[in-house]
C-alpha cells in the first residue's frame, strides 16, 4: 500500500536535502512544490526564483514561477516571466496557455484569446487550454463561444472542476439537466481533490438555487464552506477575530485627525482615481461597471495596489532581460502597519504612489476618471487620503444580512477566510462597519454611500448621483451599462451584464433558518 507524505514532512525532508547541496535544482523545485501543497505561495515563489537567479536560463523553471506569481494577484508580473521562457524555448501548450490565463487577468483579453486557441491546437488533449480559452471569452461576454471551449475542456476532462463550474453559470442547467449529472458524478468521486470538490459543490448549490430548491442547495453551500474552511486551517490560515479587531483599533488610532493634518503635504494632486470599496458581493463590480460606461470613464477592476503600496514589504528582485526587473515577495516580518506610518516620510512611498498612477494610465488611456475596485481598500481610506488628497471614495452598501450570505454562498478564487463561517463573517461586516464609521469623522476625501437596494429601486437618481459625484457630465449610456463591451473578471460578471434586478435583495430570507449564528453575530 502506498504511503502517503504529509506535505510538512516532505517540506522538512526537502529542506534537509537541500542543506547538504544548495545548489540542487531538482531538490529545490520538488521543495517549492511541496510548499504550494501546504498553500505557502510566497515561500514557493522564493525557492523558484532561487533557481531562476542561478540559471536564467532555466526556461521551466520560469514558467512555473510566472504562472505562480500569475496566480498571486501578479498577473503583469507572470506574463513577463512567462513570456521571457517562451523566448527561451518554453513553448508548451501549458505555458501558452497560463500566459493567456494571466493576460486575460490583466486585461489583455483579445490578444489572450488568440494565443489560447494557439495552445488549445497544439495539444488536443491538454483540458486547461480551452477552459482559460472560456474563461476568457467569458469575461468578454461571449456566451457561446465561451460555452463551447468550456464542453470542449469536459470532454478531455469530464471531472475539470473549474470548467464544470463556468459552464453551469453560463448554460443555467435545471436540475434534471445531464450535465448536473456530471456535476454530481465528480463531487462524489473519490478521486476528486477537495479543493475542487468544494467547487462543486458550490456548484451545484447554484443549480438548486436557481431552481428554488432551497432545502436542497442548502447542505451544498454547506459543504462547500466546510471544506473551504478546513483545507484553509491545514494551511494554518484561519480568520482571527480578535487580530482582526486589533487591526481595526490600530487604524483608529493611528488615523486620527491631527495625523491627517501633519501629513497634508503628502500626496499627488490627481483627481482621476476613484476607489470603490465596501465588502465584497456589496455591489462594487455595479458601481464600476456603471461609471466605466461613460465615455469619459474607466475601469480597472482589483489590482491590490493600495495594499501593496501600504505593506511596504521588502522584496528581492530577479532581473531578467525583457526589459524591467520583476520584484518577487520573500518570507518577512509583518511591516508594522499603519503604526509605521508615524516613521515615514512622504519620500518613503512617493515612487510607489507615482507607480500606481502610471499604471491607471497604461491600463486605461485618456481616461478622465478611472475606477478601482478592490473591496478591502476600505482599510486603506486614511493612507489612501495621504497618496492622492484629490481622489474620491465610493463606499457599496447592501443589508448586511443580504451581504453576509452573499460571500457565504460564493466561492472565491482568492482565499477570505472570514467568508465560510457564519459567525466570522458576522464580525467581520461589523469591524468593517466600524472602520468605515471613524473614516466618515476623520478623512477630507470626497466619500459617497452607494447603497445597493437605493439603486435598485431608483435606478436613474442613483446613477445619476454616482455620476455627479465622480465629476462626470450625464451620459445616458451609463444607465445602460449592461451593453458595455469590457472584460469583466469578478464574481459579479454575469450581473452586471443584465439590467437591474430586485431577485437579490432579501435573498437571506431564502434560507433564514440557517442563518441563526450570522445573525446573532451581526447583532439582530
């Protein structure tokens, strides 16, 4: 019988085989993988860029790594890694096909189109290729071509969860459709990995939900969470309320107004940024979509910039020859932020701000507003005052209740940890509250409400509200923002792309008796 390594005894195995010959590439890339099998990206990362470093031309080695930094929120930085092994050789139809599942991440989805259908040719049999090569379409809003890829990864791979998943968003199958067979089929095979078997049943929890099967999507969304939560807890990530809290008293209290006003001559005076902000499934991709409708706005989805600009974290840095150096996160000691921020000069990270504000530039050209729409850059609103004094906030709103099971009933490609228990997400959407409530009393930016049931119900005046508030002139095209031709790439995507509908809201009442936990956590 087979013996089954746990990935921290290989990773010890690994590292000890490695003190004796450092310059082992076999042994150090068998290390970052088992690193990635204990959810350690960062750390996999390092050993790959080790090897990068010592053989730069070490063409697999750096497609790994793209496609793992790719992976990380990096997808610029991945496809330059990515396309420097395919001037050196690598050109696999796996490589092909991560640069394309990176471009389409990055907003090149056109070019990334045409070079998944280039690897999705040359190998027949390779699943992944035409299932980026959906995903892509996907987010241009092209439901049949996309459909067609996404059958054509299941017939190479009847269990691809991904592809399964993509597929029952876009076809809407009703329960006694054969393909919920085959979504049925591979959450209940054993030889389905639980990562993807959380997936599934997501999945299928979508299906019966639609169909307004409560009783039974219920134990699917369950489940899924479940597995999510525990997969998380064998990587050590777990949701801490009370860091969590401590967090949030930092940022009272470091962000106060007197610290504001000490640093007034911080900042670039841009007034093209706008942040959109809140918790995730409030209605930030709605808010975006609407005001990157106009024609003199744009959008440029999540790029955690702020975070990054905020963290401040060290980095090495691999240089390759394509032009630029590629900074690549190493294992650090927490930055101490915000209570940092009290040592730093406006110098600091005046290169890093004036970085971000290239890129608005680079990803959406003439614009005279541009959108960014991470979420979790509320915690940022006070740092983000600092940078850029002439931006605006717009904060999403939505019942909390609504809100809550919302990210309960999604599975996210990034890892929330507070989104599969429902008494964390409870304290999560409260400390959220109470950060956004000391922003309101201490910052001098523009900060808007968007309340998603306002929207809903009075479609024209919000929008319109939205759109006075960016410093836009009406356009009726961004009360038809469901016609905008532009990649989207959150959860959100199909959403955006219908006129406004009131089936979400109240949507907890739909499972109300599960939901006793969120709601003494929230405080009902």
């Amino acid at each position: 019988m087979a013996v089954t390594i746990k990935p921290a005894d290989e990773v010890e195995r690994l590292k000890a085989k490695l003190a004796k010959d450092p310059d082992d590439t076999g042994v150090r890339r068998r290390l970052a993988g088992a690193y990635l099998r204990q959810g350690r990206r960062q750390v996999a990362a390092a050993e790959l860029r080790r090897i990068v470093e010592r053989e730069p031309d070490n063409a697999p080695v750096m497609a790994e790594l793209g496609a793992l930094m790719a992976s990380m929120q990096r997808p610029r930085d991945g496809a330059l890694l990515m396309r420097r092994a395919i001037e050196l050789g690598d050109a696999r139809a796996s490589t092909l096909s991560n640069l394309g599942a990176a471009m389409t991440r990055s907003g090149e989805v056109e070019a990334a189109v045409d070079l998944l259908q280039q690897a999705s040719s040359m190998d027949p049999n390779y699943a992944d290729a035409p299932y980026n090569l959906g995903i892509a379409e996907k987010s241009l809003a092209r439901t049949e071509r996309a459909i067609e890829a996404l059958e054509r990864a299941i017939a190479i791979n009847p269990r691809h969860a991904g592809a399964l998943f993509a597929l029952q968003e876009l076809a809407r199958p009703d329960p006694g459709d054969a393909m919920v067979g085959d979504l049925q089929a591979a959450v209940f095979d054993a030889k389905t990995a639980d990562d993807d078997r959380a997936h599934l049943h997501f999945a299928l929890g979508q299906v019966y939900e639609r169909a307004g099967e409560y009783a039974t999507a219920w134990p699917h969304f369950e489940t899924g969470n479940a597995i999510r939560k525990q997969r998380y807890a064998e990587r050590d990530k777990r949701y801490d309320p009370a860091a969590h809290e401590a967090l949030v008293d930092d940022m009272i209290r470091v962000f106060e107004k007197g610290f504001l006003a000490e640093r007034d001559d911080w900042g670039i005076d841009d007034a093209r940024p706008i942040f959109v902000v809140g918790m995730p499934r409030s209605g930030t991709t709605l808010v975006e979509q609407i005001l990157a409708s106009h024609p003199a706005g744009d959008g440029i989805g999540e790029t955690s910039e702020i975070d990054r600009i905020a963290q401040g974290l060290p980095r090495a840095t691999l240089k390759i020859a394509v032009g630029g150096d590629v900074p690549v996160k190493l294992d650090h000691e927490p930055s101490g932020y915000p209570s940092n921020l009290g040592r730093i000069k406006w110098q600091d990270v005046e290169a890093r701000a004036q970085s971000f504000l290239k890129r608005l530039g680079e990803l959406a050209p003439g614009a005279g507003r541009v959108v960014e729409k991470t979420p979790f850059n509320y915690l940022y609103v006070g740092f983000i005052q600092l940078l850029y004094p002439a931006a605006r906030i717009i904060h999403c709103r939505r019942d909390p209740v609504d809100t809550c099971l919302s990210c309960f009933l999604q599975d996210f490609v990034q890892a929330h940890m507070f989104a599969n228990d429902l008494e964390h997400l409870g304290h999560y959407y409260r400390q959220h509250d109470r950060l956004m409530d000391h922003w309101r009393q201490v910052v001098g930016l523009p900060l808007l409400d968007a309340v998603y049931e306002d929207v809903v119900a009075s479609t024209e005046a919000s929008v319109r509200e939205l759109v006075d508030f960016a410093g836009l002139g009406w356009d009726d095209a961004c009360l038809r923002f469901h016609e905008t031709e532009r990649a989207v790439h959150t959860a959100s995507q199909e959403q955006v792309r219908r006129p406004i509908y009131s089936g979400a809201v109240g949507r907890w009442k739909r499972f109300e008796e599960h939901l006793g936990p969120l709601l003494k956590a929230l405080g009902h």
